[in-house]
C-alpha cells in the first residue's frame, strides 16, 4: 500500500498532540499520587464514559471481532457481548458502591472488606498477579494487533512497530498520570470512530465487494449473517450463545468486564466527582461499547470473506508476516490496506490512537497497583508523594517492556482472551456477593484464585499433553463448564469451613458503603441498633434488565437495517427508545 506524506502528516500530526497533552497534565499529576492516580477524585462522567470506550476500543479488539466473524459468523460476537450483563449490573448496582468505598484503587477493598494476613496476603498478592501478570498479558495481546497492523499496513518489522507505539505512549502516560489518560482517550476517541466508520464505508464500495447488497448476498457471507446461531445444532449453539449468555457473564473474570466492577473501570468510578457521575459514566461506556461501534468491525470482518476467502490468501499476499502470525484475525489489517490517500492516515492515526489509549490505561491502572498496593503498603508506607510518583513513572516504563517482550511471542488475541477467561473461570460470582454477603472472607478468594489457576493450568497445558480428560475440539466450552463448577464448589466449600471476618470489620464496612442488607442480616440481627436497608436494590436489578434489553434492540435495530429488513430495524429502535425512556424516568428517582 502506498503511505504518502499527506498520510505521514495526519498521523504525526497525532503524536504530537498526544505528548503534548501529556506534557499539559505533567505538572499537576506529579503533584501527589492520588493526583496522578485519580485525578482529584473529580471527573466528570462524560470524561470518564469516554476513556472506558477508547480503552476497550483497543487495536486487537477489531482483531478478535473480525477473527469471530470470520470463524462463527455474526453469532460469534456473543463470546462479548454477553458481558454487557456483566457492564450493567456494575451501572445500577456496583457503581454507586465503589464510589461510597473512597478506596484509591480497587484491590485496596480487600483491607477494608476483610482483615489480618489473609487481606493483606490478597492485596500484596493480587497487585502483582493483576497489576504485573494479567495486566502485562492484556497489554501484549494490544501490542501483538499493533504488529501486524504495521507489518501488513506500513511493512514495519514486529521490533520497529513496538517502539514507535510503546515509546509516544510511555511519555505522555508517565508524565500526564491519570488525567493525562483520560484526556488523550478523550481525543483519540474521536480519531478512532472516523477512522472505523470511514473505513468500513469506503470498503463496502471496493470493485471487489461492489456494493452492500452484493456483501450480504455473496456465497462466502449469507451464511455468516445470523445474529443467532443455529438451535438445531448443540455444538453451535452452546458454545457461541448458551455458555457466554448463562453462565460466562456472571462466573469468568476477565479485564473490563469484571462482574460487579474492578480494574480501570473502578479506577474511572473511583476518580468520578460522585456517586452519579460514576454510574453516568459506566451507563454511556456500555451503550457506546456494544450498540455504538461493533457494526464498521462486522462489516470489514464479513468483507474480508470474500476478499481474503482463507488464511493461505492472506499468507500469500503478505509474504513479509512472519508464519506465527498469520490468522483470521490478520484480516481486518489486511482490508484496511485497500484505503486511498487521506482516508489511510486516518485510519492508521485512528488504529494507533486505540493501540495506546488501551496501553496509556493499562500502564496507569497496573501502575496504581504496584505503587499504591505493594509499594506504599508493604514496602515504604512512610514514602513521600514525590517517591511514589516517581516509582509510578518507573513502573510504567517496567510493564510497557515487558509486554513488548511477551508480544513478540504471541500469535493470536482469541487464544489470549480464551486462556483470560479460563484462568478467571468460577471466580466472578464471589465478585458480585462479597458487598451483599457476610459469610464470604479473605480465604474465599484466596482459594478461588488458586483453585481457578490450577484448572486453567490443568487444561490448557497438563491435559492437552496427558489426555486425562477427553473433550472433542467442537464441544471446548466443556473446559469452560468444568472449570467453573469446580472453582465455584471449592470456594463455596472453604467459605463455610473459615471462620468468618470479624463483626468489626463487618460493620465498619456495612456502614460506609451501604449495601443492601438481604445478605447482612444475620450480623446486624446481632445488633439491634443497625438500620437495615433493602435499599433499592430490586429496582436496580430490574434496571440492569431494561438497560441490557435496550442495548440488545439497539444493536440489532442498527444490523436490521444494514441487512434491509426495515420492520425488524423499526421494532428494535422502538424497545431501545423505551427502554431509554424508561432508564431516564427512573434516574431521577435513584438515590
């Protein structure tokens, strides 16, 4: 493809503005580590709604939707949309609590939910397996899509594309801290929206796609088209809508999409002017992240079908990607490839703008861990604003080396998201139930986070080699049950052989972040004098409900009618509209 100076430009043009916004931000985030770290605990939620999306926009994000698409159709996007369940119960029910904790960053709950060593031992824990392990492994999957963008799009060698990316994104992500995140996520969300509905409209016209109509009819895409797959078929059907509808959501722990909230998402509700702000700031991610922007990635994705049929095409016209490379995934670069002078750079500013908000955020966010949960808490708790700014900065640049370093080794952003979810598999009820729940202690993760380590580990590396366990290649989502039951069994089991924490500690934490009090009861019954609240709990449940309905309508309304079928688009857009009238109705009369 040819890149000219005018496309240079664009993209230089980028840059530019992005370090100096981190230079802008520098002063003022250097100034304390909750500056850095928060922002002053006073963004609005427009700010922060916007962040959430650039983050998750993310350069493999694309990747992996066009690698679904290519392999299971449309359907196959359940494996993420299903987590909007996830997205709206942290909304109406987790947002509001996480904001009352006024904790700096989420693992810093544990010591106030539980006590003595085994809270001590998660948090310590936790801030290097979340901040360091996860966080890096999340940041190469992002790296590893910047790769082969810059070897199909730009010919640059996987070593060439880290540095140009990690470097730019390092400055502005030290210097800025949080605030400076928030406000070039703020910028290259927009850059990155043209850049995807530009692309997927100039693609649908190429001489060899022809039209929209002849995308849709084509022999290699009707048969991809279904927003559903086929309820005659076990093995379609359970895998790509059953398990993530029913039981993925709510039991897998997996970075964004936590259930009952966590990660850089609680950062933003945490960093919110309040508690409505940071539940308007969750509500407009999850509406942007599912129903705003999957369409220009589907269409590219199912275009690519008929460009790029299999993956011996895309091998032979990019000889240069190294064989480790190659995959459905690599399609959604492959396409963009076609795009003419002007519309290129765009889209390359807006492809790089989503490689570094997702890294300026995952850098910020496992940064906080590491200074703010392992560093002042066990290692200098006497350390001066000014240090722990300074070990931020240093364990910014850490982590950006080391993802660069596991990307290089990676093929595939689906095998890494498969492995994430295997690995937080059985985790996530004790995520939704420890606000809600007295009985659930320190030990409880504790052993949920080892029993889902060793299964994970079990089956993706002991089993394939060994073959304890046989699983047919079309009935995988086996793993995914299996690890599930036996986590959740092996939590449960040691929640109710441990001792419970503390009345104390039980109290001291029912009051500050007033949950409702179903689960409490048998503490508070102990004291007379504690209010018990339901609170307003059913009607936020009933709201998580409408909002994920009228999400859902919204993005099929909007595939109804690329697809043609006005009638089904009209029905969809009318629940949506209701839906949101029903949520704005309600808004007023939340407390």
């Amino acid at each position: 493809m040819n890149v000219t100076a005018i496309d240079w430009a664009i993209i230089g043009a980028f840059f530019v503005i992005s370090l100096l916004i981190g230079l802008y931000t520098s002063k003022k985030a250097g100034s304390s580590a909750k500056e850095f770290f928060l922002s002053g605990r006073n963004m609005p939620w427009w700010l922060l709604g916007v962040s959430m999306v650039a983050t998750t926009f993310s350069a493999d994000t694309p990747n992996l939707v066009t690698d679904l698409v290519r392999k299971d159709g449309v359907a196959g996007n359940w494996a993420w949309w299903a987590f909007l369940l996830t997205g709206m119960l942290t909304v109406f029910v987790y947002a509001k609590l996480w904001r009352r904790s006024e904790v700096t960053t989420d693992l810093e709950f544990y010591e106030l939910r539980y006590s003595g060593k085994g809270a001590a031992f998660l948090r310590a824990f936790r801030a290097l397996y979340l901040g360091v392990f996860f966080n890096v492994v999340i940041m190469a999957t992002v790296s590893l899509a910047a790769i082969k963008i810059g070897g199909v799009m730009l010919g640059l060698e996987p070593y060439e594309t880290l540095l140009i990316a990690s470097i730019v994104t390092v400055i502005y992500s030290s210097l800025g801290g949080l605030k400076g995140v928030l406000l070039t996520d703020f910028f290259q969300f927009f850059i990155a929206m043209i850049g995807a509905f530009g692309a997927a409209y100039y693609i649908i016209d190429l001489p060899e796609i022809g039209s929209l109509d002849n995308l849709l009819s084509h022999e290699n895409v009707k048969g991809k088209l279904d927003f559903l797959p086929d309820f005659s078929n076990p093995n379609s059907y359970i895998p790509l809508f059953l398990m993530p509808i029913a039981i993925q959501w709510w039991a897998t722990w997996y970075p964004g999409a936590e259930p009952g909230g966590g990660g850089y998402i609680a950062q933003r509700m945490l960093s919110a002017k309040d508690e409505k702000n940071a539940i308007g700031a969750t509500l407009f991610f999850n509406i942007a992240h599912y129903a705003l922007r999957p369409w220009p990635w589907i269409l590219i994705a199912l275009a690519s079908l008929i460009v790029f049929p299999q993956i011996s095409d895309l091998s032979a016209a990019f000889p240069n990607i190294p064989e480790d490379k190659l995959g459905d995934d690599l399609a959604y670069s492959a396409m963009l490839t076609f795009l003419p002078t002007g519309l290129i750079g765009i889209v390359l500013a807006s492809l790089i703008a989503a490689v570094m908000s997702t890294l300026s955020t995952h850098l910020n966010w496992g940064s906080s861990y590491v200074v703010n949960d392992f560093y002042l808490r066990f290692l200098k708790p006497e350390a001066s604003d000014k240090e722990l700014v300074a070990v931020g900065r240093i364990s910014t640049v850490t982590l950006m080396v080391l993802s660069a370093v596991l990307a290089l080794a990676l093929s595939s952003a689906l095998d890494a998201f498969n492995i994430l979810l295997q690995i937080g598999a059985g985790t996530g009820l004790i995520f939704i139930l420890r606000w809600f729940w007295w009985r659930i202690n320190a030990y409880t993760e504790i052993s949920a986070m080892a029993i889902s380590f060793v299964v994970a580990i079990f089956f993706e590396v002991v089993n394939p080699k060994i073959g304890l366990i046989s699983i047919p290649e079309d009935q995988t989502y086996l793993k995914l049950l299996y690890s599930v039951s036996i986590t959740t069994v092996g939590w449960l089991l040691v929640t109710f052989f441990t001792r419970p924490e503390k009345d104390e500690i039980l109290l001291s934490f029912y009051r500050k972040v007033r949950p409702a009090a179903f689960g409490w009861k048998k503490v508070l019954d102990r004291y007379p004098a504690e209010v018990q609240e339901i609170g307003q709990l059913p009607k936020e449940i009933g709201l998580m409900v409408v909002g994920s309905v009228m999400v859902y309508a919204a993005l099929f309304s909007t595939g109804f009618f690329i697809y043609g079928n006005t009638l089904g688009g009209v029905i969809g857009a009318v629940i949506a509209l209701v839906g949101g009238g029903i949520i704005l109705k309600s808004w007023k009369k939340l407390n």
